[in-house]
C-alpha cells in the first residue's frame, strides 16, 4: 500500500465497555468529529456493546441445548453481529453531529482470515475500500472481531480480538498510531489492587508489555505481538477521561535515565507439576511436554534438576484450570520413564520486567534479597529478556509485589 496515500491516518479503538450505551457512543461520536475537524484521518474499531458477545454465546447455547455445541460457523456468524451493531450505530451518531461517516464490517473492510472459525488468524488487508472511504472525506468505522475465511464465511478472531483488528489495520494502512480506549487509562507498574503505590507508566517497550500484558488495561497478547512485528506505536488511554495514557512502542525509552525495571507482573493462576526420577538421556524433556503441546496446553517455567544416580527430576509449571489434565497427559504418555509424579497449586509468579535488566548486575540479587527480608519463600526461578521470574506461594503474593516495587523505587517516576 502506497504510503502516501494513508500517510496521516490514525486508527482508534474503543471497547465495549466504552461504547455500552447510545449516551457513550454520542459521546465517542463527538469527540471523533472534533479529531476529524482538526484534520485526523480517521478509521475507527469497536467492539460489540457491553457484554453482547456473551449474552449472544448463551442464547446459541440455548436453543441448542447444553449437551450439544452449536455449529462452528453459525457461531461467527451470530457473534460478529454484536460488532455490526456497535458500528452502525455509531456511524449514524457520527451523521447526526453533521459529520460524513461510513460502517464497513471486517469482509467489507477488506479483512481476510483463514478459515479456524472462533479463532481465524488475519491472513491479509486489502485497504483499498476503507482507502477510497478516507480520501471521500468520511470517517470510517470497522467493525471489529471479524474477517472473511478462504471458504467465502464469516470468521471471528477469538475473545478480545477487536484489539488485533485495530493494531492489523493500524499496519496494513501505516498509520501514524493505533490508539486503543479504554476503560482504564493506561498501564501501570504493577496491579494497583495490590500496591497501593503503583504509578501510570508513560511509555513502555512492546517485550516488557507483553509480559504485563494483563495489567491495567488488559490488551489481547496478540495484539501486542502484531504490534511489535509491524511496529505500530499502540496508545491505550481512557475514553471518558482526558488523562495522558500510556505509549507502547519499540523505539529507545525517551528518558535517557529511565530505568532498567518497568514494573512487576503478577500471574496468580500458577499450578505446577513434577515428575521425579526420570531416565536421564536425550529426548525427556521433548517426551514429556509433546503431549501437553498437542493438547494446546501452554507450559511456562520449566525446571530440570539431574542428580547423582542417573535420574533428573523435571518441574513445569502450567495454569491452575491446566493442571489436572497435565497430569493426565504425563502419566498417559509412554515414551519416558518416570517414579512419580505430582502435583503442586496455589501457586503465582511474580516478575520484575524491564529490557534494560540485561545490562546491569545485581537485579537478581535486588530481586532475591527483597523477597527474603520480606519473608517470603522462592520455589522456583527463571529468567529471560525481559526480567526475572520467581513462583511463590499465591498467599504472598501482596507481600512480595508490595517488597518488590518498593525495592526497585517504581512508586517514583522516571
Ligand atoms: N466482542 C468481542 C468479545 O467480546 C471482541 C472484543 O471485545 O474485542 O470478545
Ligand atoms: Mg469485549
């Protein structure tokens, strides 16, 4: 796509929450116009009012009966209609305030998926109708959630994809920045429900956020990926309240002193399962979690200890709801001999993020003193590029993200 011909263009997004009553989308319609006025160039993403898409989930499920799952494709094609709704509606806002604005959902648009119904991957945008859309002068509103399969259907991009349809659009017509509002204004250093200290992050490196993912505003990973792969400058802001949100971005930190930890992400949902005297050759780590992977189950930190006597005891951790089927799966498997095998809950990491850790020392240790000066005892560690992970016990998980945001000065801006 020619860039000359998005250059200027802006992507907005709003969630549901944002647009859940005719008042919200009037509201949102009037600050469109205003950007519109000053000379965006705009197409805007929303997702479906409030809880439609639930509310639409169980009225499948109710005509079809609890045993039977309802088809599929039928299935995208009744839930991408709560996104038709919330676009349409505020398209005809947008013309009530004398403004020229057109509603295109994700086939209109131009979004093409692959054919996984309930969770298609976009294969391709061809922008040359939401194009030919702008350069008419209207504000163009895309529905989101949504795209057509190879097969002709409509597909959806799974829970919360509205989110990958604005920063996939944001990409496709280079757009200057996908701004994402929200009902949260920003992303925060650590979940303020457990410190009371935590501080609105300015700006934040797409790695690091994608370990925060869930915190403050709970963008879709996806999302986030998509972002950094394309680097779209993602802004999440709140819709009603006029605050600085917080820039998501792959460019160098603009704070020449900022630092080396962003903040600490909490993941209280931890199970963790281990498998003792395992034969100790080539091939056990892969034996053991193929199964899982083949199940779709997602393995986190993974710890192999050898001892002396020829055998290894290997520890992973999975989510609680994965844990049991886990279980399953190692015992079902055949390929690798093992004693025993058991199984720990409970659990939650809690990392300290932040890109710049891997230049300097002494984060591990900060990181390990605190949790000890503070009582609370680490059961495993891992680290990666982006920060240092302990699991601990889900109980203290206040007592150590409060330790640890305390010891790394977060509640103190850049
Ligand atoms: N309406 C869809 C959902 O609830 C998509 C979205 O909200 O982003 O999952
Ligand atoms: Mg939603």
């Amino acid at each position: 796509m020619s860039e000359s011909a998005a250059s200027g263009v802006i992507v907005r997004k709003y969630g549901g929450s944002s647009v859940s009553t005719a008042e919200k989308i009037r509201t949102i319609a009037g600050q469109l116009c205003e950007r519109a006025k000053a000379g965006d160039r705009l197409v805007v993403t929303v997702s479906a009012m409030g809880d439609t898409t639930d509310e639409l989930i169980a009225i499948a499920q109710a005509v079809t009966g609890p045993d039977v799952a309802p088809s599929a494709r039928e299935m995208d094609g009744l839930i991408s209609t709560g996104e038709l709704v919330s676009s349409t509606l505020m398209a005809m806002a947008i013309h009530s305030l004398g403004q020229d604005a057109v509603s295109l959902s994700g086939q209109q648009a131009g979004i093409r998926t692959d054919s996984v119904h309930g969770s298609a991957r976009i294969a391709e945008i061809d922008g040359a109708r939401i194009l030919k859309e702008l350069q008419s002068g209207r504000i163009v509103i895309v529905a989101g959630f949504q795209g057509l399969g190879e097969t002709g259907d409509v597909t959806t991009l799974g829970r919360g994809a509205s989110d990958t349809t604005a920063v996939a659009l944001a990409a496709a017509l280079e757009a200057e920045r996908c701004e994402i509002y929200t009902d949260v204004d920003g992303i925060y250093t650590t979940d303020p429900r457990i410190v009371p200290s935590a501080r609105k992050l300015k700006e934040i490196g797409y790695e690091e956020m994608l370990e925060m993912a869930w915190l403050g505003a709970k963008m879709n990973p996806r999302s986030i990926e998509l972002a950094a792969v394309y680097n779209v400058p993602v802004l999440v802001a709140s819709t009603f309240e006029d605050v600085p949100g917080t820039l998501i971005h792959g460019g160098e930190p603009t704070m020449e002193l900022r630092k080396a930890v962003t903040g600490i992400a909490i993941d209280k949902n931890v199970a963790k399962i281990t498998i003792r005297g395992v034969e100790d050759r080539p091939g056990v780590a892969a034996g053991i979690l193929k199964p899982l992977a083949d199940s779709g189950i997602s393995v986190d930190v993974i710890v192999q200890n050898t001892s002396d006597d020829g055998t290894t005891d290997f520890t992973f951790t999975v989510a609680e709801a994965d844990a049991l089927r886990s279980m399953e799966l190692v015992k079902g498997q055949t390929d690798v001999a093992y004693r025993e095998v058991t199984r720990g809950g409970q659990l939650a990491k809690v990392s300290v993020v932040g890109t710049g850790m891997q230049n300097g020392p002494g984060y591990a240790s900060t990181m390990f003193t605190a949790l000890s000066t503070a009582g609370v005892n680490i059961d495993m560690i891992t680290t990666s590029e982006v920060g240092i992970t302990c699991i601990v016990e889900r109980d203290q998980v206040p007592t150590a993200a409060n330790a640890l945001h305390d010891a790394f000065e977060l509640d103190k801006a850049d």
